[in-house]
C-alpha cells in the first residue's frame, strides 16, 4: 500500500506511522522516500522483515522511530485479557453443562 508512488504523494513535511502490519509499508520504497526527503521521517512499531537486522538502513536514523511491537502489552492489559478468556470458557462450559473453568490453553 505504501510505495514509491504513494511517498511521492506526500508532502515533505508528513511522518509515516505504521502500527498495523509490516508489509503495509515497502521497505525499500520507505528508505528510497527518506534519502530523497519526500517525507520527514516515520515511526514504525511494526516492520518488513521483523525484526530488522541490525545493519538494517532504517536503523540509526534521527528521523525514525522503531518500536519493539509490543505496544499493547502491560500487566493490567495481560489481566484483563486471561479473565476475558476465562470468563469465555466458562460461559462455554455452562451452555454445555460442564462445571470446569479452562484458561483456554
């Protein structure tokens, strides 16, 4: 979705920010766009290839943020997701008569 023709659409003064899925952005099209100042710069919590190698040309650049992807994760998060899960399982259980409570695992 995001390539060479898509970057040369943008102003030079817009950041990409990609929190969707890594192949939404091409790479190669991003460092082309960045070189060339078509756009100021991006940040990105999710990238093509994951993760990127050290050596990567993204990597080291003033105008890049890179997450490590992981931005949905807390501990208050992680709670909220096991009772969901166990609030799931337990209705599942209910509706067929079974009284054992799964973390569903």
């Amino acid at each position: 979705m995001m390539n060479d023709e898509a970057f040369a659409q943008m102003k030079a003064t817009a950041f990409l920010i990609n929190c969707s899925r890594g192949p939404v952005v091409e790479t190669e099209a991003l460092i082309r766009a960045l070189d060339a100042g078509r756009i100021a710069g991006c940040a990105l919590d999710t990238t093509e290839p994951e993760p990127l190698p050290d050596q990567h040309a993204l990597r080291g650049r003033e105008n890049v943020t890179i997450t490590p992807h992981a931005a949905w994760y807390s501990e208050q998060a992680m709670v909220g997701l096991q009772s969901g899960r166990l609030r799931r399982c337990g209705e599942s259980s209910q509706a067929s008569g079974q009284s054992t409570w799964s973390t569903g695992r």
